[in-house]
C-alpha cells in the first residue's frame, strides 16, 4: 500500500491560466508546487469535502471541494489514473471520487446551482460550465439581467472578460434576479473601497513603485493610494512577505511579493518594496471591536498597536494577508551582518542569503528560490583584485551576475553555500549537493517561523537587560562598541596603506583559498604597503618635476604661411650617376633571379645586398662609377650656366619693378646746453632764462624721439630674424623634398631595370 501518490506534469488552473506544477497526495492532505512561482497550495485532508473526476480537453480534471467552498482544479491526469485516485482517497480521505458528465447538448439555457464559491450552469441535470466566483470582479443587475465582470490573468492567453445572465420574469412575489446577484456577490472577490479601512499607514516610503503612498488596509485588499497611481493589491495575490535589515542597521526593507504583478503602462512590478525607519515609533488603533478581532484573527492583533514602526507593520502584513514573514537566516557577514553589499548591472543594491533561496534589493529586484538554483560560480572581478563575482544560474536559463563584492565576503559565502549544499562550478560535489527540487515545502512551510523567533529572542534579550538594570549603561556601551580603527579598516580605499585587515585575512582563511601562515601574511602585507609608499613618492616627484619645467612656447608669425607647392621637375636637368652597387647590381639582377626562381623584388635586393657584401673584388664597379660621375658633373656645368643666363635676365626685370625703400639716418645727439649763468655784459656767453628752458625742452624731445626710432628699429630687426628662420625653415624644406625626389628617381629607375 503506497503511502505517497506525486503526479509530476499536472496543471492548476487559476484565473482561466494553467500553472504547471507537481501534485503530491499524502495521508495529511494535498501539496501542489507551482514550478514557475514556488507556491505552494495546501489541502489538509479533514478539510476535504467532495471530490470529482471530470474529462477535460487535456484529459481528466481532478476537482477537489473544501467545506469552507474553496474549488482547486487540477488538470493533465490520464484515464489510467482514476483507480489509483480513487482507491488512494478513499482509503486515506474517507470520501469517494464521483465521476461527472458534462452537458454537451450546447444549449445557453438552465439553472444555476451554487455551491460554495462556485456556481455551475446545469442543463438537465448535467454541468455545462462552471464558474468559481472568486474570479468575479464585479457584478451589476438591471430589471432582468445580471451582468458579471471578471478578474483578469496576464499570463492567460484568452480572457474571459463579461458574462451576461438573462432571467425571466416569474409570477412568484420572490425577486429572482436580486437572489441571483446576493449570491454572487456573497462570494465574489470585489475590491471596492467602500466602508472604512481597518488602518491607514501615511507617507510610506516605497523603493519599487518609486514614490511615497499612503496604504490603506482593508479585509480582503490593501490599497496604495499615490500622488498619481493608485493600486489595489488584493491579499490572494500575496506570495511571500519579506523582512530585510539594512546595511547601516536603522532601516528595513519590508517586501511583498505579488503574482500577478502590478501593472503601470509597460512596467510590472513583481515586488512591492517599502523602506521602513528602524528608529521611528508607530501608535495606532484599529477601526475594528475586540470581538471582531479575537473572531477573525485569533488575538494577533490588539486594537491598540504601540511599537518600532517596522514591527507594526509586520504584523499588520502577517495577520491579514496570513502567509509567514521570511528574514535573513544563519548567513553573517564578517561586520556581523547579514547583507552584502554589491552591484547587478550598473546599479548597486544588496544581496540576502536566505535559508531557501537568495533575493536582491532593489533594482531590480530578484528572488532566486534554491530549487531554481542549477549552479552558483565564484568568479574574479573585472577590475581590482579587491573584488569578487557571484554567479547565480538557474534552470532555465538565466545567469545572475552579482559583482564588485568585497573579498572579505567570499569566506562567509562560500561556508553559506557549502552548507546548503548548492552546486559549485568547476567543483565535485554531485554526492554532498541537495536537490531543492525534490523537497517539497517552500521556504517556511517545513521549518519553523524565523520572523517569530527573532522577535521573541529580542523580546527576551529586551526583559534581561531590564532586569540586569543594564538601561542605565546604554550610552557607555555604545560608547564602548564603536572602535574608529575598526571602522575605518573596514571602509579601507582601494589606495589606503591599511587595505589589508584582520577580518579578510579570517575570512580567506574560512574560505578554505588561502591557508598560509598568518606571520607570513603579515610580512607580505608590509612588503606591499612598502611597495605603494615608494610608488606614491616616485609619483610625486615627476609631478614636480613636470610643474618646474617651463612650457616652451612657439612663436607665430603674424605673416601669413606660404602654401606648399610640389616642385615642378625639370627634364632638362642631367640625372645623377648609378652607384657602383647599382651597376653591379644591374648585370646580375637575372643571375639571381635564375638562381631562386620565384623570388619577389624585395627579396632580390636583399640577396644582392649580402653578395655585394661578399665580394671582394669591386674596383670594375668603381671605375664605371667614377667614370659616369665625370660626365655628370661636366652635363651639370652646361645645365648651371643655361640657368644662369636665364635668371640674369628675369632677375633685372624684377629688381626695376622693386620699389625704393627711404632710407633713415639717425640724428646725432646734441650735447646738453649749460645752464650755469654768466656774468652779465659777457657778451654772447650770456643766456636768459626763457631761453635756458625752451632749450631743454627741445632737448627731451628729441630724446623721446630717439628712444621711439631705436624701439623702431629693435622691432624691424626681430620681424626680420623671424621671417630670415621662415626662409631657413622653407629652404631646409624645400631640401628634404628634393633628396624625396631623388630617392623616387632611383625607386623608378630600378623599377625600369626590373622590368627590361
């Protein structure tokens, strides 16, 4: 007798969407994993009812009844499954497995029948559809119609949007169609804001959607109202509530995770994430009696609510939305925390080690369940050796890189994912690894409740130090636990001398990577830091070195540069005589080619080059050589004087058009006239006064006009020293293309003697 009965390719169908997933059937109840989600769905056997086989499209459905009237379908089953269904639930449930006939005449008309949360449209006593009125949105009547609106699926290919239901009009005094719209509307999901919220929190600040809301809390729905978006969120759509600790320790990150997303425009968010003041006090009162909370949430919640602003809220989320609260688990970090700081992409954020899974905060954000996980990579960082990678690469597919983690992280994380047994790349670990797949239970349905458990423990640890009388010491411990020293190795620059501290040597040593002695670490480390203090100072003394020396600065002309123009060859000119080599050269140019047949032009020459070398014998070539120099120099006598008799001519022409440049002499400097007086009656000797003044007036000026004609002639001279260097630095040019010019003449002329 089987204990356990698991059905692997099975189907749920929610909101008109089939979810894939695995079925297991226990003697405790029904599981079902949603593979694409992780959640799990829970039947406890004493819950069941009644349950049904039906043939489907894709088969058989598995349709089970709770006696509250929640419907779950399960489809994907085979014929050959139903004796080894209904045996199972028989023998373990108590209840017998009911085949059922749909209706297939295809008529509209029939009877409704109500039954829990669905309602089935019979024809002759036979089921032509159902509807499970929890995906009822909204429901409006007229005289004798009843129109129903409906929840809608993004991950559904077709949506069932409306459904009209027409009822005649009877002699009987009962209101047919007001009955039909009660008990509709008694289990439909309608999300309408009407009545008063159990609480309102104002001004929450929210990382994903970005902005503040104000979160209104109702029954069955939460509502974020914005400054321009409004979002209803019912609790059913609620997976998983978590709450995450800063790295600075006075904020939280309180995240919801919702499926089917939020929707805005193009943009789903999957999680809603809400930044919470770890500091800050919240007191509140519900808008609820004592009765009606002790009759609907049994005693977890008190109308009157006083505490840290984080725990309020938590466990408002908790009891309302009824799905546990998952914190950071056994991972610490070597400061003591349970975050690492890191970067996905480009934008920096923190990833929580959880105790099934890992989840990123904030942009974007990422939960990444263990049973997704296929293998996890510890890579080297693409920049400083500072720094580390994490990989995450899941089943289908996806590969998270999460990079820049500092190197003192790597030993915690590495312990952390040994001990839950995750593969590793490039490492053998088939026989210690876990398949997360095969466990069925999500993160917090097996083990116990973290959330609970830590805030018991500070609850406790809150009445010990109460008792012990420790409030009174407060300000000396946290005078006490804060060492600068500490802290400022653990915020080292990738420059500091102190990069290198106690807590990454500990935690490399954890790792298992490195495993030398610490006195060696150590000198190891003052050779480094020895190394960079040389490096900074070589550094600083080029600096200096390069801000002593002055810039030198290049004069410009204000005359304007003349244009370059390509010399014009004359084909008059005599062309220069070979070199010996080159006549050699040219009567064994075809010896060598015999010799090596297939030989490139290049390689010739280099051939040649090493015979030439060789030989020993070259007076022959020389001889010729000096021989064509002979007549070269002669041809050009005869080629210089043509020039001559030509350049005579135009040379005259142009001096006779020159114009005549005035010529400046300087005046002599005339002596400086006496003013001592003589005697009077000394004849000419004698000089009055106005005289005496006048001339030494006329004596400054010509002074000044001396000093302005020799600043004149400073500046015409340097003007002609800087257009004399132009000259200089156009002739020297003017060389250089001309020696080009020979070289391209001697290029051709081999060219041509390759070619004969």
């Amino acid at each position: 007798m089987t204990e356990v009965l698991e059905f692997k390719d099975v189907a749920q169908e929610v909101k008109g969407a089939m979810n894939d997933g695995r079925l297991k059937l226990s003697r405790q109840g029904v599981v079902f994993k949603n593979n694409k989600t992780g959640k799990i769905e829970q039947v406890q056997a004493t819950d069941l009812e009644v349950a049904s086989w039906i043939q489907v499209a894709r088969g058989h459905e598995l349709k089970l009844f709770q006696k509250n009237g929640t419907v779950f379908k399960f489809d994907g089953f085979k014929d050959t499954d139903f004796e080894n269904l209904s045996a199972f639930i028989k023998r373990n449930y108590e209840i017998s497995l009911e085949e059922k006939e749909l209706s297939v005449k295809g008529w509209n008309w029939g009877e409704p029948n109500f039954n829990g949360s669905e309602m089935s449209f019979e024809v002759n006593n036979k089921s032509c559809f159902s509807i499970p009125l929890g995906n009822v949105a909204h429901a409006t009547k007229s005289k004798n119609e009843v129109v129903l609106e409906f929840h809608q699926n993004d991950d559904s290919e077709v949506s069932l949007m409306e459904m009209r239901f027409f009822i005649p009009p009877t002699d009987t005094e009962q209101d047919r169609v007001q009955q039909f719209h009660d008990n509709v509307i008694a289990k439909a999901d309608v999300i309408q804001a009407t009545g008063d919220a159990i609480v309102k929190l104002e001004q929450i600040a929210c990382l994903t959607p970005r902005g503040r809301y104000d979160i209104k809390l109702y029954p069955t729905f939460m509502q974020f109202h914005g400054k321009t978006f409004d979002y209803k969120i019912p609790y059913t759509t609620v997976l998983r509530l978590f709450l995450l600790p800063h790295k600075d320790q006075r904020q939280v990150f309180f995240v919801i995770s919702v499926d089917p997303p939020i929707v805005q425009g193009q943009t789903r968010y999957h999680f809603l994430i809400l930044s919470l003041n770890k500091e800050e006090d919240l007191t509140l009162n519900l808008n609820m009696t004592e009765e009606e909370i002790q009759e609907k949430y049994d005693g977890r919640l008190q109308q009157e609510m006083t505490g840290p602003y984080h725990e309020i809220v938590s466990r408002l989320m908790k009891a309302l939305v009824g799905t546990k609260i998952t914190v950071p688990g056994s991972f610490k970090g070597p400061s003591g925390s349970q975050v690492i700081p890191c970067a996905y992409k480009s934008n920096s954020g923190y990833l929580y080690p959880l105790e099934r899974g890992f989840i990123y905060v904030h942009k974007p954000p990422i939960h990444v369940r263990f049973d997704e996980v296929t293998c996890v990579n510890f890579a080297r960082g693409t920049g400083s050796s500072r720094y580390f990678d994490f990989e995450i690469e899941t089943r289908n597919g996806n590969i998270y890189v999460f990079s820049n983690i500092d190197k003192d992280e790597y030993g915690p994380l590495f312990d952390f994912v040994k001990n839950k047994k995750l593969r590793m790349k490039n490492r053998n670990m088939k026989e210690d690894t876990v398949n997360y797949d095969e466990i069925f239970g999500s993160e917090d349905e097996d083990e116990h409740d973290a959330y609970l458990v830590q805030v018991k423990a500070e609850g406790r640890e809150k009445d010990e130090d109460y008792v012990m009388g420790v409030e009174d010491d407060d300000d000396d411990e946290d005078d006490d636990d804060f060492n600068p020293l500490e802290s400022a190795s653990s915020c080292a620059e990738e420059y500091d001398s102190n990069v290198s501290t106690s807590n990454s040597s500990d935690s490399e040593d954890e790792g298992g990577d490195s495993q030398n002695d610490p006195e060696v670490k150590e000198e190891d480390e003052e050779v480094e830091e020895g190394e960079i203090k040389t490096e900074r100072r070589a550094k600083k003394r080029m600096k200096e070195k390069k801000e002593s020396k002055p810039k030198k600065v290049r004069k410009v002309s204000s005359k304007p540069r003349k244009p370059r123009t390509k010399k014009v060859k004359d084909k008059n000119k005599p062309k220069r005589p070979q070199s010996a080599y080159m006549l050699w050269l040219g009567e064994h140019r075809e010896q060598i080619k015999s010799e090596y047949p297939g030989i490139s032009i290049t390689d010739v020459s280099k051939k040649a080059g090493v015979m030439w070398g060789k030989l020993d014998d070259k007076s022959k070539w020389n001889k010729m050589y000096l021989g064509e120099k002979e007549k070269y120099e002669e041809a050009m006598e005869i080629y210089k004087k043509e020039l001559a008799e030509k350049g005579s001519a135009s040379s005259d022409d142009e001096e006779d058009n020159k114009p005549l440049k005035k010529k400046t002499k300087s005046k002599p400097k005339e002596s400086k006239a006496n003013t001592s007086t003589s005697m009077a009656g000394s004849g000419s000797n004698y000089k009055s006064a106005e005289f005496v003044e006048s001339s030494t007036d006329d004596e400054e000026n010509d002074e000044d006009d001396d000093e302005k004609e020799s600043k004149k002639s400073e500046d015409e001279e340097s003007v002609k020293s800087e257009s004399e260097k132009e000259e200089k630095e156009e002739e020297e040019e003017e060389e250089k293309e001309e020696e080009n010019e020979e070289e391209e003449e001697e290029e051709e002329e081999e060219e041509d003697m390759d070619d004969d």
